[in-house]
C-alpha cells in the first residue's frame, strides 16, 4: 500500500492540520486494537503504541494511571518487570512526538 493511500485510509487531520492515526467512533480506542486488545499491526506498529502504557495523558494524575492499570492486565501481574525510570522517560518523550502528528510525508 502507498503511504497516501493509507494516510487517506487510517489518518485524519488534528485542528493543527498534522496528521494523526485515527480512533474508532463509537469508543475512541485505536483502529488497530483487535477484540482481544492485542495489536493487528504489531509488527510496524508506530512509537506511540511501543511507548504504553508510558503515555503522558496516563501519567498525568494518580488517577489516570489508575485508570490505565485497570486497563492493562500486564501492570498488575505478579512478577512483572520493573520498568526503570530512564526507559520510562524515553517514552514519554515519543508519546509527546508522536501526539504532534506530522504535516508532511
């Protein structure tokens, strides 16, 4: 698929005229989050998506991380890895990029 063909098809201009992925209407979650809450496009998926749960609206109160921990089983699991705080920073700062959207292909 040509990258205007699928901007056309998956993309929609923000109110600063960048382009950004689009959300489903009837929910507003990712077009590409199956049923199951795994990724369809797992493979090429865009920083955004690599960066979360570490995004910057997740993080922005106590609760809205707690709100992101009920919706993502893997923050609760016993065991789970410790995220240090320099990974976690990384991403925040893509999830910024990334919520700018990009004008231009």
């Amino acid at each position: 698929m040509e990258v205007e063909d699928w901007i056309e098809r998956d993309c929609t201009r923000s109110q600063n005229g960048r382009y950004v992925l689009k959300s489903r209407p009837e929910d507003g979650i990712c077009i590409y989050l199956n049923e199951d809450k795994s990724c369809s496009v797992y493979k090429s998926k865009p920083d955004q998506c690599s960066a979360f749960p570490w995004w910057n609206e997740n993080m922005a109160s106590n609760r809205s991380w707690h709100k992101t921990v009920q919706i993502c089983p893997g923050l609760r699991q016993p065991g789970a890895k410790v995220v240090p705080l320099p990974v976690i920073q990384e991403h925040l700062v893509k999830d910024h990029e990334a919520e700018k959207g990009f004008r231009n292909w």
